[in-house]
C-alpha cells in the first residue's frame, strides 16, 4: 500500500501490527511528539519493519 505526499506510516502494536497513515503534520503536534518520546525511551526505534513502529 502506498503511503500518500505528507503522510507517514505508522505500525502500531506488538504481535498484531496495524498499519496507520498519518499526515506529516501530526509530528508538530505536542501529544504526538510525547507519545514517541515516551516509546523511544521504552523500546527504541530500531524496528526491521521499516516503519515507526508503535508497540
């Protein structure tokens, strides 16, 4: 699935991921920059899919 100009995909989940395609400007908005402050501390972002994963 292609992701849209100015949008990024997201994977959300641990065993079951589900993929999110959110705009670019969601990066800006302070609750979303907390969320992957908050999971980069917790796991990190190394990731094999090749995608922002959220666990």
């Amino acid at each position: 699935m292609d992701v849209p100009k100015g949008h990024l995909a997201v994977y959300v989940g641990e065993n079951k991921k589900k993929r999110a395609v959110v705009p670019l400007s969601y990066l800006k908005h302070p609750s979303f920059q907390d969320l992957l402050s908050r999971v980069e501390e917790e796991f990190g972002f190394n990731h094999s899919i090749g995608g922002l994963t959220i666990p």
